[in-house]
C-alpha cells in the first residue's frame, strides 16, 4: 500500500490509536497512571519490580490487538536496534538460564547500524524464542499503521518513514525507577547476550 501518502497513514494512525485509548477500562488506565509510585515504594528485587511492570504492559497492550498492523510472523523490528538495561538483562539472563555479558559502560548504536542481516538473537524461524521474558521495549513497540510498510526493511531508512506509536509515560517513568538511584547501563539486546540462546537448548 505503497501508494497511500504519509499524511493519509498519520491520520489513520491517530484514529486508532485514539480508538486504542477509549478502549481501555478506567480502572487499567488509573493503575498504569499510579505505576512509578508503586514501583518506588515496593521493597523488592529489581526484577520482580520488572515483572510488575512487564505484566502491566501486557495488560495495556492486550487492548492494541484489534488496531494495530503487527501480526505473527512478520519480524522486521527485531532486526533494529533493542536497547535494554543491564537489570533488563539480568532478568532475561535469569530466565532463560543464560548469563548476559557484564558490560562495564553503556554502548550506543547509531539507528543504520543494525540491518536485515543482523537479527536479534533471539529471533528464530521469524518468531521470538523468548516471547515470555522479552524485553519491555519489543512489547511496547507497536504499530498503529494500517500495514506494516514504514517497517520494511527497504522502508525504515527513508526519511517519511515514522511509526506510528503509542508513547505512555507512565510505563516509562515505572521502568526508570527500577535502576533507583543508580544510572543503569544501556546497551543492545546483540551487546548482552551475542550469541542469544533458547530456553529449551
Ligand atoms: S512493529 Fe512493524 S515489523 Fe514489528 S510486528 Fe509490528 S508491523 Fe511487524
Ligand atoms: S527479544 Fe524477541 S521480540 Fe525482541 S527483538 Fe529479539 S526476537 Fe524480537
């Protein structure tokens, strides 16, 4: 649907995503507004805290199912940058009974540094090998387009190409009190585990 103008995608985009938010029940939308508090007064590990918030950003996104173009299968995300935290990584790491590399500093990548030719680790057979335990930036990366053209590998580098996401605040603020008062270390999802490994292996 090449043939539809970027104007044309936004305006569509913002109908769904508006059509996203009504709906959400009240109650779901007031818990997610009081995350961070919750988040940092809860007396816990840091990854059970991010078990709390990964849960809720399940319980948010269940709702963008009917509006959104993602679809199983198709896995063009998973070959661009996925930056995580290294408590993100230890999460994983302790889920999938695999130690992350211990970075000593954070490692930036620009956003044409990843290709279709470097996947994520975890990518096999175009489905996540970790789809329980993936990271909160996969499962908020959504798109609220009418197909999935921007993500296209030949697309993402044009200079029209937006995603059209919903950006939540909250989830935001509750996912950076998890590093307390320590600055977290930020690197790629390829940086931490390089080789990747599955549950079952
Ligand atoms: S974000 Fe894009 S590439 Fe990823 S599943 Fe959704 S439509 Fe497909
Ligand atoms: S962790 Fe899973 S969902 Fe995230 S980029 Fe890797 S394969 Fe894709």
């Amino acid at each position: 649907m090449s043939e539809l103008t970027p104007e044309f995608r936004q305006i569509r985009a913002s109908a769904k995503l508006d059509d996203f938010f009504s709906s959400v029940e009240p109650e779901l939308k007031a818990y997610v507004e009081s995350l961070p508090q919750r988040i940092s007064k809860m007396n816990a590990r840091s990854s059970i805290k991010l078990k709390v918030v990964l849960d809720t950003v399940d319980r948010l996104y269940d709702h963008a199912a009917n509006f959104a173009a993602c679809k199983k299968g198709c896995s063009h995300c998973c070959h661009v940058s996925v930056p995580i935290t290294d408590y993100e990584a230890r999460y994983i790491g302790e889920n999938i009974n695999t130690a992350p590399v211990l970075l000593k500093h954070s490692i930036r990548h620009d956003l044409s540094e990843f290709s279709d030719k470097t996947p994520c680790p975890f990518l096999k057979d175009n489905a996540c090998s970790i789809y329980e335990f993936r990271p909160m930036t996969c499962r908020i990366h959504v798109n609220f387009d009418i197909d999935n053209y921007w993500c296209l590998y030949e697309n993402w580098n044009k200079p029209d190409a937006i995603i059209p996401r919903p950006t939540i605040h909250a989830l935001s603020a509750a996912y950076h009190q998890l590093a307390g008062k320590l600055k977290p270390i930020v690197a790629d999802i390829r940086d931490f585990f390089p080789n990747g490994k599955l549950v079952s292996d």
